[in-house]
C-alpha cells in the first residue's frame, strides 16, 4: 500500500514537473495596437467649425485649414 502512494506522487511529480519544462518562458511580446478609424457619421459629427484650431483640411467642415485654422473661402476668392 505504501509503494503505491510513493509511486502515485512520485508520477504526479513527474508530471507537473513536465508540465512547467513544456510552459513557454519566453517574455510576452507587446501588442501592436491599430489606430481607430472614424465611421462616416462620426467624422461629420467631429468635423471644426470656422476659426477652430487644424493641423489639415480633412478636420474642417470647409474643408479648408491655412495657418492652423479652419477658414471659410480660399485666399484667391
């Protein structure tokens, strides 16, 4: 009875010690994570009115930024 008590833990033992050798070690590579992207709807929603600050033209509702600002006509008009 005490012989197969030994081998009974002694075959548990083998096995987790298996189970951490087979265990992946190796430190987690981080995510890349991808920008989100703006549904239509939202982008209408969020576009700057005249006068707002813009770093380019797709963030103005005119669709026109000079000087880092939405404008409401273009220079030659």
């Amino acid at each position: 009875m005490h012989c197969r008590k030994m081998m009974a833990v002694l075959l548990l033992c083998s096995l987790l010690l298996s189970q951490t050798l087979c265990a992946s070690l190796r430190p987690q590579q981080p995510r890349l994570t991808r920008q989100r992207r703006m549904t239509p709807f939202w982008r209408g929603v969020s576009l700057r009115p005249v006068g707002a600050s813009c770093r380019d033209s797709s963030e103005c509702i005119t669709m026109l930024c000079r000087k880092n600002r939405c404008f409401l006509r273009t220079a030659s008009e």
